[in-house]
C-alpha cells in the first residue's frame, strides 16, 4: 500500500451506506489482492446507521469521510475523488470484491488505450454465474423496458446473434474480449483523472442512479472512450444498499431517468415522458410493496 514517499497510482474509492458485512469483504479483498501498484483507499460513509462504517477504521493506507447525512451517490463519489491522489480512480462499490491481478489488469488497458476514460471489468456473483457489465448508451424506449425484459424480446429475434452487441445491455456472451464499448455497469470501474479533470466529476442531481449514465455521456461527448477488460474479474453481490431503502431508490433512479432524458428529447416529448416514467416507478413501488425482486427486473 502507500507510503509517505510513495504517492499513490489508483486510488480506491468507496461509497458505504449501511451495506452490513460487506464493505469489509470489499476492504479485505484489496488486503488479500492488492495490485502491483501502489494505492490507497478512500471510504465515503453516507450516514450509515448499522455501523458497517466501522470496518474501514484503522486499516493501514484507508482514509475515512464520514458525512452526518446520505448526501447521494454522485455527491459523495465526488468527495472521494476530491480527497484521492492517484492518476485512476476505482470507483467501486462496497458490495464488490477485487480478485487477484484484477486491479492491474484494469490499468493495463487504460493505458493501452490513450482515450479511455472509463475501464469495466467482466462481473460475476459470488456464486459464480457471470452478470452483465457492458452494454450501450441507452434509448427511452429500453431504459423504459429496462434491462430483463429487453434482453428478452430481442433474444429471440432473426439475426439476435449478430445483434448482441448492440443495446443498453449485452448477453453476457457478448463479454468476450477486450474492446470498446458504449458504457459499463458501475459496480466497480476505472476512471481516468485526466477525463475528470477535463469533464468533470458527477452530476450531483443524481443522488441514486444514473449518474454513471450521466458522466458516460459527457465523456464520450468530450471524445473519451469506454472500454471492457475481460480479463479483470470482481465479484458483485448487488442491491445491498438499495435493498435497505427500495422505495426510495425506485423514486430516486426513476427521476434520474428524467432528468437524464428529458435534456435530449424536444420540449413537447416531456410531458409524455415524465406520464411513461411516473406510470414506471408507480408499478415498481407497488412490486416493491409486493416485495418481488425489483432490483434484479430493472436494469
């Protein structure tokens, strides 16, 4: 880890809001698979009431901000790569976990690829199956869908193989190589410092989802690039923090998805818009109160 003289190359940055046991798993994993290069971590605890936030006190090279509130996932990205030093950053969510040589393979391909912003690894759940991580920039009409029901409808289409690069979300048997992709899930990804610095952090008017959309789009925008490194594994729970507050994440992304839309459609498309996406997240908080797996349904 880092030292007083040796400055930092990735910094690991975290965001906690009462994730339990799993944002130790997170911090032993880094412990267990620390990357060749030199590094350090920075914790963001959102006014975690569980005490989860306990787990990153007193480890060696971690740095802990403790905000009294939730402030939102983009404002306290934001904090943590204001507070970090190292030319990437490794935007990760506490319910992820590094496995060996992930974190170096990541820097591989951001550096063989001078205008990549953001570099996404291949996912898989602690059970092994693989899960999706890469996909393309999203229309309404699929963000509408969402991400199961999507992949269903076109599965079974003439020409579906020739198709399964193309979507806001790929088949996992799309996930095959190393290659340029048109944006990544953001359960753990590298961003370049020079692409933040240039664009900007995240937009803070996203305080639960849709801000990796957001910043993905003013990259690529700016001429940065997205791209997947096959070869770097980590492993992704998913939904812990959202499962301790579904409600509110289902209001919180689906005004995200307004916000993130309404921008790019003519002003007479809003109001439809904003009528598809209420109707939307009206249906998931009737099945979160019906307790179905919205989590997994929706993206």
């Amino acid at each position: 880890m880092t030292g007083a003289t040796n400055a930092p190359t990735v910094s690991v940055v975290v965001v906690n809001w009462n994730s339990g046991p799993y944002l130790g798993r997170l911090l032993d994993s880094l412990s267990e698979h620390p990357p060749k290069l030199p590094f350090e971590t920075v914790v963001v605890d959102n006014g975690s009431t569980d005490g989860s936030q306990l787990a990153a006190v007193g480890r060696s090279a971690v740095t802990v901000i403790r905000n009294a509130t939730n402030r939102g996932l983009a404002a306290a990205n934001n904090q943590g790569i204001a507070a970090s030093h190292g030319a990437y950053v490794l935007i990760c969510n506490p319910d992820a976990e590094v496995t060996s040589g992930a974190v170096d393979e990541l820097v591989a391909v951001m550096e063989r690829h001078d205008r990549a912003a953001f570099v996404v690894p291949r996912l898989r759940r602690p059970d092994g199956s693989a899960q999706v991580s890469a996909g393309d920039l999203p229309t309404v009409t699929e963000a509408l869908l969402g991400r199961t029901l999507g992949l269903r409808l076109t599965s079974g289409r003439p020409g579906a193989a020739d198709a399964a690069r193309r979507g806001w979300w790929w088949p996992v048997s799309a996930h095959d190589r190393e290659q340029e992709i048109g944006r990544g899930a953001e359960a753990c990804y590298l961003v370049r410092r020079g692409a933040i610095d240039e664009i900007g952090g995240q937009d803070e008017r996203f305080p639960l989802d849709w801000e990796g959309v957001e910043w993905t789009t003013r990259a690529r925008d700016a001429g940065w690039q997205v791209w997947l490194a096959p070869e770097a594994e980590i492993v992704h729970t998913g939904g812990v923090s959202i499962d301790r507050a579904r409600l509110r994440w289902v209001w919180q992304s689906h005004q995200g998805m307004y916000r993130y839309f309404a921008p790019r459609l003519a002003p007479t498309a809003r109001y439809p818009l904003a009528t598809a996406i209420g109707l939307r997240a009206l249906l998931k908080s009737a099945a979160v109160v019906m307790r179905f797996p919205v989590y997994r349904w929706s993206r």
